[in-house]
C-alpha cells in the first residue's frame, strides 16, 4: 500500500495531493499495520500505533509502542539501532517544543510557506499545516521517514507536501523549521543555505546548547520530552529555540 494518500513527492506531479479528512477507524489500522511491518524486520517487539501528544491541541502521531523493551535488544537490533536509527518512531523533544510553540501561536505560519528540514515523523510539519501554513513541505533524507509523514498527515487531515533532497526544492520559504537536527555536524553546513532558502529560520535543539553561527542567536530554552520516553538525561529535556534571520 502506498502511503502518499495525502501527501504528495516533490517533483512527482503524478502522485497529486488528496485533501484528507482524519483518518477513519479502518484507515488508522491499516497504516499503523503498515508502519509496523517496515519496522519488525529491525525489531522484533516493535508496534506502531497513534499516540496523541500532550498539549498539542489533539494532535496524534504513529509512533513507537510506550511500553517497548530498550533495555531487551539483541546484539544485532542494537546494532540496527546504533547506526540506522528510524528516528521516525518517535517524537523528539524539539519537534514536540517546536509543534507546541506553532500551534500555541498560529501566527508564526499562518498563510505561510513552511518548509520543516529533518521532518522525521513529520510533527512540525502537521503542526504548521493544523496552524494554518498556506503550504507545508516535509524534508527528510530517510524514505521511510517520508511514509511516516504521509501517514500523520492521513492521521490529523492535512495535505504536506514531502521531498527527500533539501537541495532539490528550488522554491523561496517565508518559515523554515528544523527540529533535532545538529546533532549531525555536517548538517551545521546548511545553516547558511537555510537563511537563503527562507525568511525565517527557527531550529530547535535539545542537544546543542550554544550554538554559535553567523545571523543565528538563541532565543530562549524550553521544557520538552521526547515520546515515547527514552529515559534520557535531563539536560536532553532543555530544548534550545535559536532564530535565524538574514541581515
Ligand atoms: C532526531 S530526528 C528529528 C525529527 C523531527 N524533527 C522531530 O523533532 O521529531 C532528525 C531527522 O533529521 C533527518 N535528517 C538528518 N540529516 C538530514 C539531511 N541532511 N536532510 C534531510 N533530513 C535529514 C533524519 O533522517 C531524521 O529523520
């Protein structure tokens, strides 16, 4: 099954977006199956099933079961989960920080074009489009990733638009969102490219705590957690919101 039904593949004209409604009963099922089934083959007592996420305005999310067995890998799941995470199967504190602050404040993307970099599950992505965004498109290198969006964005009834190459979207953005993203060095080379790419940038991170970067400065520090709980350190909880802007 193919898991565009609302969203469609930059570049892919023929896969056109479908408006949705919430996913009914039936729908909700079958994605989760779907879900679940690219993930048993890495892990073998994994489910996926929707979770709604606290103080989000009803917002859900297919995500990894709560009651999941970290501490009970296999030498070889745990290698699977060291070097190709799926970070899909959660909601990581920033994107949850990220979501909260958006759909506490639509204005930031209302009749806006969004682009979220590093979507994962596509929680900022479905915050921005249930905000209001005029036009929302999910960036995420990992494919499976990119369903998993699809799917929440089945799940919450908003059309996202996915791409999987932040330099194949050629388009201007008035918001561009990156949550949980620097953990990757490498990825610290797109901070430039991101404030020509869009007049605002927001990043969130709840691993890097001082970020210094040209046009980039801190903004504040929020409580957030990541779901389900991965029992991580505290100081993962202290998300920092920084703000580019071009000068
Ligand atoms: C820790 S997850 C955060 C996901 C989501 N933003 C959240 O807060 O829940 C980081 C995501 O960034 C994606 N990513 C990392 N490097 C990327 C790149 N160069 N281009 C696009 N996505 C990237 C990963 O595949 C992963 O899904």
């Amino acid at each position: 099954m193919a898991l565009s039904a609302s969203a469609r593949l930059l570049g892919n004209p023929d896969n056109a977006p479908l408006l949705t409604v919430p996913a009914d009963v039936e729908t909700r099922a079958l994605l989760a199956q779907v879900l679940t089934a690219r993930i048993r083959p890495h892990l073998a007592a994994a489910r996926v099933g929707p979770a709604r996420l606290p103080d989000c305005g009803g917002l859900e999310l297919f995500l990894l079961n709560a009651d999941f067995p970290h501490d009970a890998l296999s030498a070889g799941e745990m290698d699977w989960a060291l070097n190709e995470p799926s970070y899909w199967l959660f909601c990581w504190a920033s994107g949850l920080a990220q979501a909260r602050r958006i759909l506490a404040e639509p204005e930031l993307v209302r009749g806006k074009t969004v682009l979220d970099f590093g979507t994962g599950s596509g929680v900022v992505a479905v915050a921005a489009a249930l905000a209001g965004a005029r036009r929302v498109v999910a960036c995420d290198i990992d494919p499976v990733s990119l369903e998993a969006t699809a799917a929440n964005a089945a799940l919450n009834g908003v059309t996202l638009e996915l791409a999987d190459d932040f330099f194949d979207i050629d388009e201007h953005f008035d918001v561009l969102f990156g949550a949980d993203v620097l953990y990757d060095v490498a990825n610290r080379g797109f901070l430039p490219a991101f404030l020509d790419r869009a007049d605002d940038v927001w990043l969130a991170d709840s691993r890097v705590k001082g970020l210094t970067a040209e046009n980039y400065r801190k903004i504040d520090t929020i409580e957030a957690e990541t779901l389900p709980d991965l029992n991580e350190f505290d100081e993962f909880r202290q998300v920092s919101l920084y703000r580019g802007r071009r000068v």
